[in-house]
C-alpha cells in the first residue's frame, strides 16, 4: 500500500492530466491502498445495533488520507456514517478537498454512501470527486446529480433584494 507521500507524489504526477480524462485519473489512485485503509477503519467500527460496521478512505489533494467508521448509538438517529467522521477528519487536519473516496463493508467490498453522506462528501470534494463504487470509479456528480450545495446558497445570498 502506498503512504500519504507516494500519494501525493501520484497526484502531482496526475495534475498536468486533462480533468475530463477521468479514466486516465482515476488509474493513478491507489484504489487497493484506500480500499485497505477503509477495511481498516471497519474493523474499528462500533456497530453494536446494526452489526454492519463500515470503514471510509479518502486521499486529500495535498496527498493526505482521512478516515472515519461508523459509530451507532441507541438513538439511531444520532448514529453517525463513516463518512462523518472522514470529513471530521479533513476538517481537523487542516482542511482541503477530497480527490479520491472508498468506502466499505467489513468484507472490503465497495458500498455507496447514504443521500446525507453524498451531499456531505459533496460539500469537501465537489462534482469531480472520484468514488469508488460497486460497478467502477465514478464521479460524484455521477452519483449525486445535480447536487444542491454553496453555490446555491451564494445565487440566493447574492440576489437577496430580489427575494425580498
């Protein structure tokens, strides 16, 4: 598996590539390092309701890697997805954009993030964020199309004597 360095070193070599060669991009992630660090991160779940614990992995684009599990709570809905945490931990890091994300089961296998943690991974990585999913590497705008985020809320801020 690669370390956050070699990561980076990818990603620096990958820049001068045309963003919408997304296949030629995402072929220089290290999916297998990510998918790893994610199975790790399931391992550390606490899961005691729903036995599923989940693990996520995220390379940034300064070369760093977040991670984050799912932690449940006997009030479900305060439980908190893997990907919580993930972006509690860019946020605590310093910030950034996300660039490639992965998010298993505690088999490794891919999973698709829930609709809070697509508008969630939305908000740090952007359209072009690359995620690994069950059938391949695909963008986020590919999976969350059209997505609601800052900018709509800038159009209406921007506009507000029109709105009243």
């Amino acid at each position: 598996m690669a370390d956050d360095t070699e990561m980076a070193d990818r990603i620096d070599r990958a820049a001068d590539i045309d963003r919408a060669d997304e296949i030629d991009w995402a072929d220089r992630i290290d999916w297998d390092g990510l998918r790893a660090r994610a199975k790790d991160m399931a391992a550390r779940a606490y899961a005691p309701y729903s036995n599923f614990p989940v693990g996520a992995a995220a390379l940034v684009d300064d070369g760093r890697v977040v991670e984050g599990c799912n932690v449940e709570n006997a009030g479900y809905g305060m439980s908190l997805c893997a990907e919580c945490g993930l972006v509690s931990d860019l946020v605590a890091g310093g910030g950034g954009r996300l660039v490639a994300f992965a998010c298993v089961n505690a088999f490794g296998e891919p999973l698709m993030p829930c609709g809070r943690c697509r508008q969630l991974l939305f908000e740090h990585g952007g359209r072009e964020l690359l995620m690994d999913t069950p059938r391949g590497v695909w963008t986020l705008d590919q999976v969350l199309p059209q997505a609601f985020g800052p900018d709509d809320l800038d159009h209406v801020a921007a506009h507000r004597d029109v709105v009243g």
